[in-house]
C-alpha cells in the first residue's frame, strides 16, 4: 500500500472487515462469488440448526429469506448430512 494512504477496512455486504473475512477469497475478486458465498454461509448455517425445532426461523431470519427456501435449505442439509449421501464416495 503506498506511503500516506489511509485505509478504511470497510468490508462488504458479506463481512464487516476485510481483514478478518471468513472466506478465502475476496468476492470482488470473481464474478459470481458474492452469490456462492452466500449459498455456503446459508448451508453451513442450516446444518448447524437442522435438527432444532423451528430451525427454519433462525435461517429465514438470519439471511431475510422466505419460510419455503428455509425450509429447502434445511432439506439439503438433511440430505448431505444422511449416511445414505456417502454411499458411492471414496472415504
């Protein structure tokens, strides 16, 4: 960074500082990496809460997303977390 610039560490949409981002690379960096970004935020949130009772409040909520695509959200996760999803996949 050159000499005499003051930086502001405003981050993005996705994550308050740039500095401490959780993702690997920034989504300014490729097309389309805002939308992913959000996907996996969104799947990393519903596994965490996919067997809590009214779980999809928390998701809808959290990512200002509909009762339906929660509810989707949710789904997917049960799927990829049952023991049926590994079947075929090396260890």
């Amino acid at each position: 960074m050159p000499e005499g610039l003051t930086y502001q560490d405003t981050g993005c949409d996705l994550a308050p500082s740039c500095l401490n981002c959780p993702f690997p690379s920034c989504r300014y960096d490729f097309p389309g990496t805002k939308r992913a970004g959000k996907y996996a935020l969104i799947l990393s949130a519903a596994r965490e809460v996919v067997a809590t009772p009214g779980g999809y409040k928390l998701i809808s909520l959290r990512f200002s997303i509909g009762k339906r695509a929660a509810f989707r959200w949710l789904a997917l996760a049960r799927s990829l977390d049952s023991p049926l999803s590994t079947i075929g996949r090396d260890p």
